[in-house]
C-alpha cells in the first residue's frame, strides 16, 4: 500500500502533518500557561500571534489538519473498503485536492487583516465572479 510515489508521499506527508500539529499542541500548551505569569505577560505573549510570521504558521496547521483529516480518512477507506487499495492513489489525489479547496478559505481570513491592500489586488476579480 506504501510502496510507490503516492503511497510514499502519503505515509510521509500523514507523519510530518501529525508532528506539525503535536507541535502545535506544546506550543498552545505554553502559551496557555503564560496566563499563570500575570495578564500582561500573557497579553504581550498572545500579541505575537498578530504577526505575519505566526499567520503564516497557523496557515501550516490549518493545512497540516485538514491534510491528516482527509488522509486519515484514506487511510480508513483502504483499511475497511475491499476495494481500497485499488482506488488508493485516486483517494491521495482526492485528499490533496479537498486540502487545497478547503484551505483557501482559510487563508483569506487569516491573512486578509496583515495583507489588507497587497490581498485585495488578487481576490478582488474573483470577488466580482461571485457578486456581479
């Protein structure tokens, strides 16, 4: 089921998401624990999250997340379906796509506060697809 290019990716891309997001979860862990140091320690630790950099890593998670989501539920579909292996690698390029559809949204309002005019000249001709 691992052997070959999709099959491969998958495994690795289903390992490096579910490290990304346990990182993610020590870090959630001690920013949480700031609150212990006194409110304006924890104010000026949570003001980190306002800036591109941290924007950006909370888009790796949301990516990680949903990517580990859909694969998982590859992974269950080959394990429990008797057609599953068969299908595997159209079930890795279907986990990838919903990744990315779902994904955009995200990075809209994530990033739209810190990009303001720079993200406007990119979604504004589709934002008139939408609303004629």
């Amino acid at each position: 089921m691992y052997k070959g290019p999709s099959g491969m990716w998958s495994w690795l891309f289903h390992r490096v998401s579910g490290l990304g997001i346990l990182l993610f979860l020590f870090v959630h862990i001690v920013d949480i624990a700031m609150i212990g140091f006194g409110p304006r320690v924890y104010n000026e630790s949570v003001l980190l999250f306002d800036s591109v950099i941290v924007r950006l890593l909370s888009l790796a998670l949301v990516a990680a997340v949903l990517f580990h989501s859909f694969n998982g539920i590859r992974i269950v579909l080959i394990d429990f379906w008797k057609k599953g292996v068969r299908y595997q690698q159209a079930m890795f390029i279907a986990a990838l796509v919903l990744t990315v559809v779902v994904f955009l949204p995200f990075a809209y309002v994530i990033l739209i506060p810190k990009l303001g005019g720079v993200a406007l000249w990119f979604v504004q001709p589709f934002a008139n697809l939408v609303h004629p």
